[in-house]
C-alpha cells in the first residue's frame, strides 16, 4: 500500500471522529517521520504485537 493512501485512511478516520484540523495536520506530519523511519515490516509487527493498546 502506498504511504499517500495510508494517509488518506488516517485523514478520513480522524475527521469521522471530529479531530481538530490541527490535530489532524500534526498526526499527518509525523507520519511522513514514520515512514521515513520504520520499514513496513516493523510497523506490521507493531500493530500486531498489540503493544500499541498498553
């Protein structure tokens, strides 16, 4: 999946839930750091490990 779409996704969710368009810029920002950080494969096992959720 390309890094625009994934954007895309996080734009449309955070509007869906009224995230203030600031707050939704500095999550846009820092995504463009993720990506330019961790790999996909890192990001993955990330999301499934669930350590996010602590």
């Amino acid at each position: 999946m390309n890094n625009d779409i994934i954007r895309g996704y996080v734009i449309l969710a955070m509007e869906s839930l009224n995230f203030p368009m600031d707050v939704i810029n500095a999550v846009v920002n820092e995504l463009y750091t993720q990506f330019d950080t961790i790999t996909e494969y890192e990001a993955q096992q990330y999301y499934l490990s669930g350590d996010w959720k602590k």
